[in-house]
C-alpha cells in the first residue's frame, strides 16, 4: 500500500518541486523498511513498518508504536548482556 502511493506521487509531475522533500522522504521510508523486513529482526521490522508504512500510522515520532507489537523482544534486542 505504501509503495503503491508512493508509485502514485511519482507519476504525479504536477508542482512536484514543491512535492519533492515529501516524496524524498516517502521513498527513504519504503527504502528503509524494504531493508529492515529483509535483514533486520522480525520484532523490530514489523515495528517500523506499522508505525512508518500504515495507513493507520498515527505521526513520525519516535517511540509512537501501535498496539500488538512484541514490545518485549525489540526491548530485549536492545537491552546489553552483562557478563
């Protein structure tokens, strides 16, 4: 859906230098969860792609997650192992 409205911005022409930093940021987004669903951690990826890509995604501040997220794994990934 993301990458689909993304297509739609770039086939529009019309005021596209007013559009610009917009679409350059929708296509570092898609680049950035493209990468993430295929090299990152599951918990994490799906993480980014709820609160960046959806439609339901609800702003860009960090830290704003939806509900139903594995929460515990993404804070057990970042959490440091003491020997």
């Amino acid at each position: 859906m993301f990458v689909q409205q993304l297509d739609t911005e770039l086939a529009d022409l019309s005021d596209i230098e007013y559009r610009a930093r917009g679409v350059v940021e929708k296509m570092a987004l898609a680049l950035q969860g493209s990468l993430l669903v295929r090299q990152g951690n599951a918990a994490v990826s799906d993480a980014f792609c709820a609160s960046r890509l959806s439609s339901h995604a609800s702003g860009l501040t960090f830290g704003n997650l939806p509900r139903g997220l594995d929460c515990a794994a993404i804070i057990a990934r970042a959490t440091p192992v003491r020997p």
